[in-house]
C-alpha cells in the first residue's frame, strides 16, 4: 500500500471564514466531508486528515545556519494556501485518484492528490 498526500488549496490568498459561507451550503459540506470520511474509515484507507489555521498563524524557523531563524509568518508569500489535507492508503494511483474525486465531489472544491515518498530501506 501506498500513502497519498490529498491536500485542499484554497483559490485565494485572502483567508476566507467560514461565516461567510451559507449555513446551509456549510452544513451540506460538512455532511458530506464526513460520509466521505467514513467512507474511507471503512475502507481501511484513512490514516489522517485535518484543516489548517491560516497562513497569518504560521511560524517559519530556518535551521539551515549556525543558529535558528524564528520569523512569524508562512515562509513564501503565495496567491493560494493549503487549507487541510487527508493522508489515506490505496493500492495504487488509480484507488487514489477515485477517493480523490470523491473528497472533490464532498469539498465542492480542487483538490490536489501525490504519492508520499519513501523512505529508503
């Protein structure tokens, strides 16, 4: 089995609220977020998944000197961010890319799926 990264991009640097959304549509989302995580609970196929707080709430820290660098803040400027991810198993790209659509079809939104690296044995 193979780990696959699926990662939600929000269109917009702008951080979005969820009180802007529609209550309804919101409750709609959320409804279907949380079949599609049983879904793949039942599958075997689910290992993590969460949202992120906002780019604002990040802390960088470069290690790569003499010393740490903590600065507030993501690390690049960006017109898009990662809002949340899911970390599921499948057999191979084609399972992959089928919960894929289905985490799209529950998000009413893009989302991105790659493979994770593997650590040499």
């Amino acid at each position: 089995m193979t780990k696959y990264f699926l990662s939600l991009p929000h269109d917009s640097a702008e951080e979005p609220t969820m009180a802007e959304m529609d209550p309804a549509e919101l409750q709609e989302v959320f409804a279907a977020v949380g079949a599609f995580n049983t879904a793949l609970e039942e599958a075997g196929a689910f290992v993590t998944a969460g949202g992120l707080q906002p780019p604002s709430t990040a802390t960088t820290v470069d290690y790569s000197g003499d010393s740490p660098v903590v600065t507030p803040g993501p690390f690049v400027e960006a017109k898009e961010y990662l809002g949340g991810f899911w970390i599921i198993e499948a057999e191979n790209d084609d399972v992959a890319l089928e919960w894929t659509k289905q985490a799209s079809k529950a998000l009413r939104s893009r989302v991105e799926v790659r493979a994770l690296q593997e650590a040499p044995a």
